[in-house]
C-alpha cells in the first residue's frame, strides 16, 4: 500500500480512487463508491456527514482518506476540489454496455476533454522552451515513432515548413537504425513513446545521441526514454480503460506537436513567415472545388 500512496501523489485524486477501489478493504470500498457516486457532496460535507452517507464508522473514512494518500480528510476534500476543477470526474466516462451513441459521444468528449486539461497543467513549461530552443537551431529533425506513436511523427513531419528546417519522420524499426546511426550534431531526434520503455525506440535515442544528435523524448510519464534524452516533454494523461488511454495519449501529442511547430515558425524571420503564408494560402484553393 505504501507503494500505492505514494504513486498517487499529484495524480487526480478520482482515478486514483476509481483505480485503487478493487484493493481496499470492505468498509473502504463502501466510502470509495460514495466519494466516486458524487465527488461534489464529499467536498462539503463532514467526516460525520461521510460516515453517515457511507453506512460505515468515522474513523473507518479516515482510513480511507489516508488508504488513497490524501493527509487526512481536509487534504481529501481539497484534492477532490483540485479534481473537479478540471471538468467532468473521468470515473463518470467509463463506457457502458448500455450506452447509446449520445452516451458514448457525451462520455468520451467529457473525457477527452478533462484528460487534455490535465496534460496541460502538468507540462514542464521550462522543457517546452528548451525543446523550442532546439528545434528552432536544428539543422535537421527526424521524428521517430511506432504504432500509435507512429502517427506523432508522421504528422510532426508533415508540419517540416512552419519548423522551417529538413524534417523526416521514420516508423520502421530498421530504417530508425540507419538513420539514427547517421546522426551528427546539429541533428535533433525527437524520440516518440507514450510509454517510455519500447526497447527499439530507446535503443534509437541511445544511438542518435551517442553520435552528437540532440534527443527530445515526448512521453507520457517519467521512464527509462527520458534517461537517454537531453529533453523530456512528458505528456500526462489520466487513466482511464484500455479503450480510451491510446486515442488520448495521442490527441494530447498532437497538440504538443502543434504547440511547438508554432512556436518555433514564430520565431521565423518575417520573409519565411510570409512564404509560409503564402503556402497555405495555395493549399486553400488547391482544395477549392473547381467548376465542371
């Protein structure tokens, strides 16, 4: 449990409650399925009114507040605040069997939703400047990604004129090697994993850097890829089934993608930042549809 309490610091106090609940004891568990019924009473109500609600004795919520890692039930009720304060508790979102399609849509936009607030408060600002600081002086960037990751780097890739440098995007493990061993400084390997412990793809990082390559890892938590990469941009998202945490893991890279392909076009002298206009403005009436 020790292990559990301290793995929860930081974390949103629901996921963490919905997560834990099949480990906690009887009693316990009758105080996770109120807090989990209706987060917002329990924030304003007493250990007495908790007691109460739970069918279970004062000291036995105590427990439970100190089972899930909070300091006692004030720092409960605070982190359920903190919790809410991102919009609709993730534990409200799991899907159901008998869920009809509006269900579904309202569920995962919820979700969608909360997960991405969660990832934006939890992003180094300091990491994402020295990743724009990188990108911005690279002479080359190749992005490297498998599976879900994959399509990361596939999109980064086809964002090479805002970054305004060569940019590849390789997602077959043997042409990672080859490129990776061909690396040199003034390259940056932007290194793709949401969960940080691909042996290929670290391998990779290992390899870029060792030849003078700076490395960016995007990952979603601390792991054994942010060991080998000069800079982590760690992309948290909530917990949540198997079905939803790869769709979600990969709309927030997206979005960090994006946060630094703008970025750095920004920093573009003017003339480059006009071209770039220029092109899109040619993109937009290519897709015009023409007249028959």
């Amino acid at each position: 449990m020790d292990s559990d309490i301290r793995s929860s610091n930081g974390r949103n106090i629901i996921e963490v409650i919905r997560t834990m609940r099949p480990e906690l004891r009887k009693s316990d568990r009758k105080v996770a399925d109120v807090v989990l019924d209706d987060p917002r009473r329990i924030m304003n109500a007493t250990v007495g009114e908790t007691a109460a609600l739970a069918e279970v004795s004062q000291p036995t919520v105590l427990r439970f507040a100190t089972a899930v890692g909070c300091n006692g039930f004030q720092d409960l009720k605070i982190r359920l605040a903190q919790s809410l304060a991102f919009g609709t508790p993730a534990t409200h979102s799991v899907l159901l069997d008998t869920d009809e399609p509006e269900v579904i849509a309202e569920k995962i936009f919820d979700y969608t939703m909360t997960s991405l607030d969660w990832a934006r408060s939890k992003l180094d600002k300091t990491a994402l400047h020295k990743a724009i600081d990188i990108l911005a002086a690279a002479r080359s960037i190749v992005f490297f990604g498998f599976g879900a990751s994959g399509i990361v780097a596939r999109d980064a890739q086809q964002k090479f004129p805002l970054f305004g440098v060569p940019c590849g995007a390789e997602l077959d493990s043997h042409q990672q090697l080859m490129v990776a061993s061909m690396m040199k400084e003034g390259d940056v390997a932007f290194v793709i994993s949401n969960t940080g412990t691909t042996r290929s793809i670290i391998e990779i990082a290992r390899i870029a850097r060792d030849n003078g390559a700076i490395v960016i890892c995007l990952t979603g938590s601390e792991s054994p890829l942010t060991h080998y990469s000069d800079v982590a941009l760690i992309v948290e998202t909530l917990e949540n089934t198997n079905m939803y945490t790869p769709t979600i893991s990969r709309i927030a890279a997206l979005v960090v993608i994006d946060i630094l392909s703008t970025s750095v076009a920004m920093r573009r002298p003017e003339g480059e930042r006009t071209r770039i206009n220029q092109m899109k403005r040619q993109l937009s009436d290519m897709r015009k549809m023409q007249p028959i």
